[in-house]
C-alpha cells in the first residue's frame, strides 16, 4: 500500500489550528480513504485567542473560554502535544521533543512528512534590561493573563494591610513597558479592574492607585492611526495613567522601575508587552529567513525557493500584493493570520491534486481596541470610531472572529451576565502553587525536643 502523504503543521496557534481545520475539509475524501494524513506538533492542546486575553486578566470572560480545544476541533488530525526542535527539510525530517520523550529520557524522536506548515507563531521580543528576567511580567499566554489578575489583586492586599508607606507605594504602583494592543488594552482593562475592586478595600481608594505606560515611540496604538492614538492617550490620562512617550525602561532590578527620562519608581509590578520575534524553531530549520529571522514566503504562501514548505502569520515574510509599489509585507497580526491560514490550506490541498495556486491578497480592514469597559477606538475602512461605538465594534468583531460557535455562545453568555452581576474579585493565587498547601500537609511535624543550633 502507499504510505498516506503526511502534512506536518508545526504550531497549533492562529495558523496553524485554522491551516489544519481547512485541510480537513479539503482533504475529506483523501483522509478517509487513508491517502493523506495532517499531524499538528504544538506545546499546548489548546489555541489561544490572544486578543480575549485582556478580558480574561480582568475577570470579564472566564480563562477557558478564551482558549479553544484543539482535540475538538481538529477530530481529523493527529496532535502531538510537545515542540519541534529542528527541521531538515532537505531530509524532510522534523525532530520533535514531546512529554514522553521528557518521561523517557530519551532526547528528541525524528519525524517524516511529505509537506511542511511552519506556523509557530512567536515570542515576547525582550532587552537585556537589568531585574527584567527576575520580576518582569509577560502578556502572551493565559497563563500569564490569568497570573497578572491573581497579582494585581494581591498587590492590593498587601497595600492594605502593611504599615509600611513604601511597600504600600510600590504595592500600588503598575508599570506596563509597551504602547501597543497588548500594553495598552491589558492596563486598561486592568485598571478598570483594580479601581471597581478598590470600593471594597476599606483604606484603598482609587486614586491610590498608580499607572504607568512606558512607550519608546511617539505614539501608541499605531494601528488605529494618530488621530485614535491621540485620543486613547487623553482617555488614558483622563484616568490619571501616566503615559510616557518616547521613554525606555532602562532597569528594574531591586524592584525600581528606572526610566530614560530619570524617573524612579518602586513598584512590585513590571509587564512587558514590547513587541514580539519569531519563534526560535525558525533559526533550527535550514529555510531562507529575511534580516528580521522571519521566512521568506511567495505571495502563494510557500516558503521561497523551497518545494514543499510553507509558512504564515507571524513566522512569516509574505508579500502584501494590494500595497502600492513593491518591497511591502503582510502585517503580522491576527487578521491577516486566519486569512491567510484559508489560502494556505487551500494551496495545499491544490498542490496534492495537482491544481493551480493562488495568491493571498487582502485589504488591511482598520483595527479595533478596547480602552476598558464601555471604552475603546476604531479605525475601519477609512472610519474613525470612539468610546462606545467602538468598544461595541470591538467585542462584536472578535466575538465574530473567536472560533467554534460553542465559544461565541460562552462567551457571550459571559458577557451577558457580566453587565447583570457585579465584577468578580477574587485573587486565585494557589493556582500558580496548587500542591503548595498538601506539599505543607504532608510535611513530617517539627520534633519538639529538638533545639536549633546557636
């Protein structure tokens, strides 16, 4: 018998969740008749659906809502949960590291495939910044969201009950390195947060509450165009957040955020939201990258010069054919990513069959940001949009964009009953610990008649 033809999908993030979901379709009658077969390698069995991260932080949508099973949702696909450390596509072999191999003891386990779907998505772009390694803060995963949440609350727990006006300063005081969707909508929506959950804190008030956003640039929120950045940052300063432009976070060891401008400030709390890189797996392959460590890609989405591999999104370099003149690339967001995912499956699937490709072409639609509850900006189609309108826009496009219906359904109800209820509060630290306590339970009793030594 012939051996099916396997497609590798390195990445179960934007791309490579909605690459495999198409494929499925399109390769209906090959997979059931066992002539193809769609293997997706990612290190959680879950996408992420990063822009809900911020109402996650804050207690609007629940944390599993935000992210979506991919068993679920790719029941035609083979998942292997771990990580692909290296690719030799000239062998076309991917040497994968997965938890039983982690188990095993037995290193990395080799891979075939026929077709290559580079889709790792990335990572926080950091700065050898002294104390960022030890008390910086990241915005990208769930986890961290969810993490952020629990310490911003605990933060105002210990303002509340010490005696000591300096923690209870830098208790007080957040920090967010980052002017752009993720800096800005996460201290936004956190300070929604934090100033409804100080009504319950009998020596917290509001206003003792300090917010910093640190930006290199002159602006934030690039995407939604200067006249939108300007007004975000008259709404952020309308409620007392102190936005710095075209200032640096330049050390934050000994928890003391120093800026560029000589500004001091003690704080317990620094989130870095500065940007992002490709994935390190692209520096593992022997794939062409461009100068910025991105792949270079065809306006058909196949990696250049390469036969057989092919890439999207963020790992990404594709050619943006609508743009004026030449040299221009896609944006690498989510609006161009599940796009992109459609055609790339589709080529794919035209590859196998031998069909013509192809190309991915789309009109950059405008952005959308949310600046807290019942707050926000929009760009759109040449319309510029704020305050309700826009904060409306923005839950009912990403609403339209969160996949599976079960999700739109959840979350909705979530948000249904958000603006029925009050705000949750509540700070579930032991999640970060969860065997801490019976670690404390199991521990053998200290010996009375022992005396420590002197």
């Amino acid at each position: 018998m012939t051996e099916p033809a396997r497609i590798l999908v390195v990445g179960g993030g934007y791309v490579g969740m909605y690459t495999a979901l198409r494929l499925q379709r399109q390769l209906r009658a090959e997979l059931r008749a066992g002539a193809a077969e769609i293997v997706v390698v990612t290190p959680e069995p879950y996408m992420t659906y990063q822009p809900f991260l911020p109402e996650a932080a804050a207690g609007s949508i629940s944390p599993r809502h935000v992210v979506v099973p991919l068993r679920r949702v790719l029941n035609r696909c083979r998942i292997v949960i771990g990580e692909v450390r290296s690719v030799d596509h000239a062998k076309r072999t991917a040497s994968l590291a997965t938890l039983a191999t982690a188990e095993e003891g037995t290193g990395t386990v080799d891979l075939t495939y026929d077709e290559l779907v580079i889709a790792p998505g990335s990572v926080s772009r950091t700065l050898p910044v002294p104390g960022l390694l030890d008390h910086g803060i990241g915005f990208k995963t769930v986890e961290e969201a969810i993490g952020l949440r629990n310490h911003v609350i605990e933060q105002m727990d210990i303002a509340s009950s010490t005696r000591d006006p300096g923690l209870r300063d830098a208790a007080l005081t957040f920090v967010f390195v980052g002017g752009g969707y993720a800096g800005v909508e996460a201290l936004a929506e956190l300070e929604d947060m934090a100033r409804y959950t100080a009504r319950y804190y009998h020596n917290i008030k509001p206003e003792d509450l300090r917010w910093v956003l640190v930006e290199a640039s002159d602006r934030i929120l690039p995407e939604v165009g200067e006249e939108m950045g300007r007004y975000a940052i008259r709404e952020l300063r309308g409620r007392n957040v102190d936005v710095r432009l075209e200032t640096r976070l330049e050390s934050c060891e000994d928890r003391v955020a120093v800026l560029s401008d000589g500004t001091r400030l003690p704080t317990r709390t620094v989130v870095w939201t500065a940007g992002v890189r490709p994935a390190p797996v692209l520096a593992a392959t022997d794939l062409p990258r461009n100068e910025r460590g991105r792949l270079r890609c065809t306006a058909q989405l196949a990696v250049e010069g390469v036969d057989h591999a092919w890439a999207a999104g963020d790992a990404a370099a594709v050619p943006d054919v609508t743009a004026e003149g030449s040299g221009a690339e896609c944006a690498p967001n989510a609006q161009h990513a599940v796009r992109q995912a459609k055609v790339l499956a589709e080529n794919i699937a035209a590859s196998l069959r031998g069909q013509p490709l192809k190309e991915y072409a789309h009109a950059y639609a405008g952005s959308v940001a949310s600046l807290g509850l019942h707050k926000g900006v929009a760009h759109v189609y040449g319309r510029k949009l704020k305050g309700y309108p826009a904060w409306f826009m923005h839950r009912a496009y990403h609403l339209s964009r969160v996949p599976t219906f079960n999700r739109k359904a959840r979350v909705l109800a979530e948000w249904t009953l958000s603006g029925l209820f009050k705000r949750e509060i509540v700070s579930l630290g032991s999640l970060e610990h969860p065997r801490a306590e019976f670690e404390l339970a199991a521990a053998p009793p200290p010996d009375p008649g022992h005396k420590p030594s002197s």
